[in-house]
C-alpha cells in the first residue's frame, strides 16, 4: 500500500516548486501525521518541520482549539459564496482583523491565497486612482527580489528572475528599485557604516514619475522567497515616507510576515509605518486552510461606494473568497493568541534561538547569519571574503534538504539560503534538537558541494 502511494503520486501528481526528475529514482517524503512540529511519515519517521509548512503553521500541527473550531463549524456550513450573503465566521473574523492591526484600516476583503491578496490591492489601487480623478496613475513599483506570489500581476512586480523568469513575456512593465540586501549592499557600504543609501534610487525614481504611480509593494522587515534579506526597520520607513510625500499607496505584503512569526503580530508593527493595504494570508488560519485577506482603508472604499450605475464595484471575487471552514480556524489560531499567549512565549524564546545560531558564524561557508523574530537564516558563499556564491549547478541546497531528511529535518534551502521559519510553539527543547540536527549538516564540509 505504502510502495502504491508512491507510484500512484508519480504517476499522477506534479509537484509545486520541484524538478520532478528529481525524483525518477527516489522517493518523496509521504508525510501520514502530524503533531506539534513534527511530521511522520508513511514509515513512521519523524521530521522537524523547520519551516512551518511553507510558512503558514504557527501553533504547531494537530493542535485542538483550532481543529475544534473548523470541526464545529463543518457541522453548520462548509461554504457559501460571499457576494450577496455573508456568513458568521466571515463577519467575526474581519472584526477581529480590524481590531488587531492598525487604526486607519477598516476593511477586509477576503480571498484565498497570498498571490490573490496580492493582486486585490494592485488592482483596488489602480481603480482607486481611475474613480479619484488620477487615472495617469497606472506604474507599480517594486523591490528587486521582492516576492508576491506567482500570478501575472504579482510576478509583474516581484525582483525574482529565477522564479519568474521563464515568464517575463506575459508580464507587465513595472519599476524595480534596489533590494536593501545588507549582506550584498548594493551601495557598496556596510551595515556599521549603513545610512540607508540605498534608498535613493527610490527617491530619484519617485522624483521623476511619481504622478504616474499608483503603488510601492513591499515585504516588511524581510525579504523571503527573494531570499531570506532582512533589512533594517529604517529603509522601511523611509520608504513608506517616501510613499507618502508622493500620495502613492505603500502596499505592505505581510503574506509571510503576519501572525508573530518576526516577534510582533505584524512585521510593521516595529516601526511607525501606515499601509494603504496590508495584504495576509499564510498565518492567518494557523496554516490548517487556504484563507487570505487584503486590509484596507475607509479612504479606499469610500472611492468605490457609490449608485451602482456609476460603476464602481470592484469587479474581483473567487469561489471561496471568505469560506467559512476557513474563517472559523482564523478564529479558532486568534482564540490560541488570547488563550495561550504565543506572543508572550516567543519573546523568551527569540533571543535563545538567536543566540544558539550564533555557532554557525563559525563555519567557513556560513558568510551570513541573519535573524528577525523565529526567522534565522544563513547565507553559504564559497569564500567568506569575496563572498563569492555556490553556482546554481552546484545544487548545494538540494543537497543540504537530503542530508536534512537524514537527520529529520525538513530544511528546504533558497539555493544558498538555508533557514529555518519556525512555529510560535517551538521550545527551547526543540530549539535545542534542531540546531544541534542542522549543526551535523552544516558543520560536514562533505554536504556542502564544490567545498
Ligand atoms: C511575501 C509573500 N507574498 C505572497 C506570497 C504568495 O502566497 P501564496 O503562495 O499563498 O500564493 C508568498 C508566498 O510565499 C509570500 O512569501
């Protein structure tokens, strides 16, 4: 039965994300469970799940006030369409939304992925531009290595060529400023002597079109997919100032970010910062189903209510925008951030982490540790000094992920980037075990290609 599975996936299934030649001659890890932050799969193997899913669980797998409340309300409706009805966990969800983030924000519209509410904000801003009297308004900027999902008008204004590259003829023209890559500095200077010149670009782009711009989409505090760049809090908000002075919308994509993952609730709550739309997903539900919203403010909708003949609404919805099974788990995870004060935990458990990847730097390949609330990183680079990359042949991260599953880890490296994103229930016993498990990958110069 277990050997069928594996045939049957092969046979059937194209994976996300993946080489599926990869896999000609070796299994996929069939994962049967899950409890806290561990997976077993179908042998019984147990497997850290270092990096919460692709992000999204946050109180760990199987965990019962979330599970109860999906349960629940599987039992009353299972989905409904949102334009015309609504439903409970829908309402009390966005409510609840409200009450968390910041003050100027005051509606929710839900889809279902991050790439959506992504896309929901590009397109509400250009039409919030077109209804308002600036329909010249129409360019997007956004950050080189910035990452938002993998839909055209997402791909259209990410910084990411790997990715996206295969697609660049379907895209549409947008500007692309500098990613604040400390590590990499793009202005030639280093973080001790760092006044955030990398802004410029910024700045001279705005000077120059900022009436034609409708957006600046970002990522707070951290760059993820694009590889795992944290930067400082202070290009953030000079950014958003920027966005600002120029009356353009600063679209905040905390889509990886969201639910404490940096520390805070929400990565934009380390800095004095106002979005025009905040967009979530991910976390949202505690990773248990597909949710995402897009958070905006009254000026915003105002610009869309009007006599239906006007021909205002905005023209955007997907089947299971808002469905219920969904909503009901958000509310079950915030029931968890009120029960059990997961915030309150990890504040006690940041600074243990961090310390306990402070070995890395030890490494000859490790050129770079990085670190921001449960997100560590790591950046490999043949030769510290000229920081010199491993070459995309040399696969190093496909095969620091093998030796991870040695060693029951569920590592998936960003190319050089290894990292580890890790639930707000993770102890310092798990702490412990998974850097001392990524100590023996790491610390072998044999799993450490062309080294
Ligand atoms: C910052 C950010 N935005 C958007 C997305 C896209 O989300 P999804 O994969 O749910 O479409 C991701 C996914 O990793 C992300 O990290």
């Amino acid at each position: 039965m277990k050997k069928n599975l594996q045939e049957l996936d092969k046979k059937y299934l194209w994976h996300p994300y993946t080489q599926m030649k990869d896999y000609e001659e070796r299994d996929l890890l069939m994962i049967d469970r899950a409890e806290g932050m561990m997976l077993y799969d179908t042998e019984g193997k147990s497997y850290y799940d270092t990096i919460s899913s692709w992000w999204c669980i946050l109180h760990g797998h199987n965990h019962p006030t979330v599970k109860t409340a999906i349960k629940k309300q599987l039992d009353r409706l299972e989905q409904v369409l949102l334009a015309g009805t609504s439903h409970e966990p829908a309402v009390l969800l966005a409510e609840k939304l409200i009450q968390l983030t910041k003050k100027h924000l005051t509606k929710v519209f839900y889809s279902d992925n991050g790439s959506t509410a992504c896309e929901i904000a590009i397109k509400m801003s250009l039409q919030y531009w077109r209804h308002t009297g600036e329909p010249e308004r129409t360019g997007f900027i956004g950050l080189e290595r910035g990452y938002h999902g993998d839909t055209i008008g997402t791909m259209s204004l990410g910084g990411v060529p790997g990715f996206h590259g295969a697609f660049t003829n379907l895209l549409f023209d947008s500007h692309r400023v500098p990613s604040p890559y400390c590590y990499r500095c793009p202005m030639g200077t280093t973080r001790e002597h760092c006044s955030i010149e990398c802004i410029k670009p910024l700045e001279e782009l705005l000077a120059e079109h900022g009436k034609k711009i409708a957006a600046l989409i970002m990522e707070p505090l951290i760059q993820a997919a694009g590889g795992m760049i944290i930067y400082p809090a202070a290009y953030l908000e000079k950014a958003a100032s920027l966005a600002k002075q120029h009356s353009i919308h600063l679209i905040l994509d905390e889509v990886a970010t969201g639910f404490g993952r940096t520390g805070k609730m929400f990565a934009n709550e380390h800095v004095a910062v106002e979005a025009d739309f905040l967009c979530l997903s991910k976390g949202i539900t505690a990773g248990y189903l597909p949710l995402a919203a897009t958070i905006t403010t009254d000026e915003i909708y105002q610009a869309f209510y009007a006599d239906y003949i006007e021909d205002k609404t905005f023209y955007h919805g997907h089947t299971f925008t808002g469905n219920p099974l969904a909503a009901a788990a958000g509310l079950g995870s915030l029931q968890v951030f009120d029960e059990e004060d997961p915030l309150a935990h990890i504040t006690k458990i940041i600074p243990y982490l961090h310390e306990r990847m402070e070995r890395f730097t030890e490494l000859p390949w490790v050129g770079d540790v990085r670190q921001l609330g449960m997100i560590s990183v790591m950046e490999l680079v043949k030769d510290k000094k000229s920081k010199e990359s491993f070459r995309f042949e040399e696969r190093v991260g496909w095969k620091i992920y093998l030796q991870g599953l040695k060693q029951g880890l569920i590592l998936r490296p960003l190319g050089n980037i290894v990292y580890l994103w890790l639930p707000l229930c993770a102890t310092r016993e798990d702490i412990d075990e998974i850097t001392e498990r990524a100590w023996r990958v790491l610390s072998n110069k044999d799993n450490i290609s062309g080294f």
